[in-house]
C-alpha cells in the first residue's frame, strides 16, 4: 500500500473539507495514479497544502518565477521522460476515447535514469533498483489553495474535482511525466482523464 504524507499549511483548506476527508483524497488520488501508469513500487507521496505566498516563495527559489501557481512538484528521483510516438499523438484530446485505454509499453514505471541534475530539488536522487526498496519516496506535491480556488470558479468546474485533477497532475511530474511537447503532454493528459473518469471527474480538457 503506498502511504501519503499530508501536511495543511493553510486552514482555508478546512472550509473545503475536514483534514481526514483530504486524507482520502490524496491517497485514493496517489494509488489510481500509480496504478494508471504501471508503478508497482510501494510508494510514499507528500502533499503540501499551501496559499500563494508560499506558492510565489517555493516557485521563485525552485523555478526562477517570481509569481504564484497552482500546483508545484518536486521529485526525488530522477527518470526517463515517458512519451508516445509522434505520429501516434492526436493535436487535441476533445474526441479522445479513452474506453479501454491503457498507458503505452515503456511509461512511467521504467527503471530510472542515472543523471543527478535536477532544476527543481538538488536534493533529487536515483534507485538503481526499486523493487528492492521497501517503500519508494517520490517526492512532494504541493498546492495552493488561493490560485486553485480562483481556476475552479473561472473553469466553472467544482473546487474538489479541480483539485483532484492537480493532485494527480502533480503525481505524474514525480514520475517523469511532463507536457514540453505535443507527444508528452498527449500521454499525461490521457492518463489524466483516465484517473478522473474512475472518479466520475469528467474531461478537463474539453
């Protein structure tokens, strides 16, 4: 069982929902992403939940970005970055049937790579081999509850399903999983909406 770490910085969190019932959110958002990519290591996932200046304090020593955002990631290990072929990517999701889909050979539980640099932790770490851990330490997820708020209202999507579609947008940057390019951002987002339609969480992305 892969085991979540959660740690409210800001009570606003509390008007959403009871710190037990955020417990359950990012642990039942954690194992279906895990399990969406392939990742059979038992884990460990931290969860911070935060306001903007925090945010603006984490993204300006980690990303050179003076500005808040919404969800920040900080892997400690370092992998490959899984992606599809190019001519196997689609422009857009908005006729994406994900029925049956299942994320390609070679995603986001291949062995990771052995270089140490990162730009977001200088901490970041490599496992030679993971199996042989007993729990597997990711890295941490962080969000803020004031930049979130204000994307769910101008999204018009419930705040909830927001934050679960950001909670596992930032598990899958602990596994490598980024969108630089029309071929990544084509697996991530599909394996998106692959974790929230288990939820009912509709498509996002139309």
């Amino acid at each position: 069982m892969n085991f979540c770490r959660l740690d409210i910085e800001n009570d606003m969190w509390l008007k959403q929902a009871t710190e037990q019932d955020w417990g359950q959110v990012i642990q039942k958002c954690t194992d279906a992403t895990l399990e969406a990519t392939g990742w059979a290591p038992q884990s460990e996932v931290s969860f911070l939940l935060t306001d903007d200046a925090i945010m603006q304090e984490l993204n300006g020593q980690h990303r050179q970005k003076n500005e808040t955002t919404n969800v920040l990631s900080f892997p400690l290990i370092s992998f490959s970055r899984p992606t599809v072929p190019e001519n196997e990517c689609a422009p857009v999701l908005q006729n994406l049937d994900l029925q049956g889909f299942a994320p390609p050979v070679g995603g986001g539980f291949q062995a990771p790579t052995k270089n140490l640099d990162s730009q977001h932790n200088n901490n970041q770490r490599n496992i030679s081999d993971v199996d042989d851990i007993a729990r597997c330490m990711l890295g941490d997820v962080v969000l803020s509850y004031s930049t979130v708020l204000k994307e769910s209202k101008a999204l018009g999507r419930p705040f909830l399903d927001h934050v679960f579609h950001l909670m596992t947008h930032g598990v899958l940057h602990l596994l490598g999983y980024d969108h630089e390019n029309d071929s990544e951002a084509f697996l991530m987002e599909s394996l998106e909406i692959l974790v929230l339609q288990r939820f009912e969480i509709p498509n996002p992305y139309v």
